[in-house]
C-alpha cells in the first residue's frame, strides 16, 4: 500500500493508555473515550505524554486557573469523600486518579462553567 501514514509513536501512547486503564480498572470503551479527547486537545496530549515519561505531572496545562495538579487533588479528595477514608490510603488507584484528573480537564475546557460551580461550592454528601 502506498499513500499510508501513520504515526507509530501514537500507537505506543494509545497502548500504554491502554495499559494504565486496565491497571486502573476502567473499561476499554472509557479508556477510548479519553483517547479520544487526548487525540482533540494537542496541550492535553502534551500533558500525557510528560505523564508517561516522567510519571508525574507536568502541570502546564490550565483552565480557568485550575492545572492537573488542582483536579489530581481534587479526585483524591473525591475518591476520599467516597470511601469515607478522611486520607488517601494504600487501597487508592492513585493511577486512576490521574486518569480521571485528564478526563476532567478536557471536560472542563468544554464547559467550564459547570466545574467552576462543582469547585466552588464545595462537597457536600450529595454533591459528587
């Protein structure tokens, strides 16, 4: 076949995302879901990959004035709410927080509004 390109560096992005999402417990359909979004938004993807290399986050990436970081704290502080922990113990899928933490941000640059009021108004029992 001639005229075919493609970027084999993305293919290993996309299977290590694979590979943290199963590691995370989440469905391979969400884990397309957030490929997806990560394939939209080059500042995201950028994002993920410093996540890959580095296994942290580089927290460049702002919205509204919240980073990576903000929405990394943010779903332990859910994830804390949840389990009723009051701390983030050994149990926790901190990867899946982090996976999450990437969902948020690029759900959050879609409609910004509706997570300013979620932060703001903090967590109430019914509010996660």
């Amino acid at each position: 076949m001639t005229g075919i390109i493609f970027d084999s560096g993305k293919i290993k992005v996309y299977e290590n995302l694979c590979a943290l999402c199963r590691y995370a417990g989440e469905s391979q359909q969400w884990c397309d879901l957030l490929w997806q979004e990560l394939l939209l938004d080059a500042q995201l993807y950028e994002e993920f990959l410093f996540f890959l290399k580095n296994g942290t986050l580089n927290d460049k990436m702002n919205c509204c004035g919240y980073t990576m970081i903000d929405l990394f704290i943010w779903q332990m502080d859910k994830y804390n709410l949840l389990h009723d922990t009051g701390k983030n113990t050994a149990e926790c899928k901190k990867v899946d927080m982090v996976l999450r933490a990437f969902e948020t941000m690029a759900q959050m640059k879609k409609d910004p509004e509706t997570f300013l009021k979620r932060f703001d108004e903090g967590r109430g029992m019914d509010q996660l």
